[in-house]
C-alpha cells in the first residue's frame, strides 16, 4: 500500500499533565497538554479477518503514551512530540504517525500552542 493512501486510526483530545517549558515556572509543576495522534497502518488484513491480531493495538500504545508522558520532563514541546511519535513506531504495523501536541494558555491572547509533526518508520534522525 502506497504511504499516500494508509489507512489511519485516531487518538484525539488526549489530555495529560506533564512537565514542560523553559521557564523556570514552567519547571516546577505539571501542566496540561492535549494531544491528537494518527496512526497509518495497512488495515486491510484486520477489515477482512476481523481479527486483534491482524490490527494496530491502539489501546496499547495509548497506555503507553500516557504513562510515559505524565512522567516526562521536556523543555520543548517539540521534543514531547518526537517522543510520543516513537512510541507510535515502536508497533511495526504504524508505519507513520502524525502527531500533534498542544500547549493551551502558553502564549497570552491565545488559546493554545502546538507543534504537529510527522515521522515515518524510516526516520533516524
């Protein structure tokens, strides 16, 4: 299957605490950050089986992504979403994932921040 046409499974509005900013006010308690994940898989051979096996465990992987981000400690959001997109490719079946990653009352006026990013299971860097 072509990475222009996976499918996708969706986590939204996955709302943690963590630690993350720069300042020092920032450093010494959790605050809220929403999350929204895609997840591209072939999922053809789950659709005709109708089987676990044959499917992303998204469960799973959003287990994981909760406990290790509410007890992360980052300074950049950046960095919090290129944690939480390795986690997403730590399944083989997730060939890509997009994730997006929001910081709301960050900026004065706004009512949220965020950085989305996209890697695939071919990205090193």
């Amino acid at each position: 299957m072509d990475k222009d046409h996976l499918d996708r499974i969706y986590i939204r509005d996955l709302r943690l605490r963590c630690v993350v900013g720069i300042n020092p006010e920032e450093r010494q308690k959790k605050q809220d950050v929403d999350i929204n994940i895609a997840l591209y898989a072939d999922l053809r051979p789950a659709g005709r089986t109708d089987a676990i096996q044959d499917t992303v465990d998204y469960k799973s992987i959003k287990l994981r992504v909760v406990e290790e981000v509410e007890a992360s400690s980052f300074f950049l959001v950046e960095r919090l979403a290129e944690h939480v997109a390795r986690i997403c490719l730590a399944d083989p079946k997730v060939v890509r994932a997009r994730v997006l990653v929001e910081k709301p009352g960050a900026l004065r006026f706004a009512r949220t921040v965020g950085v989305e990013i996209v890697r695939d299971q071919v990205d090193d860097a």
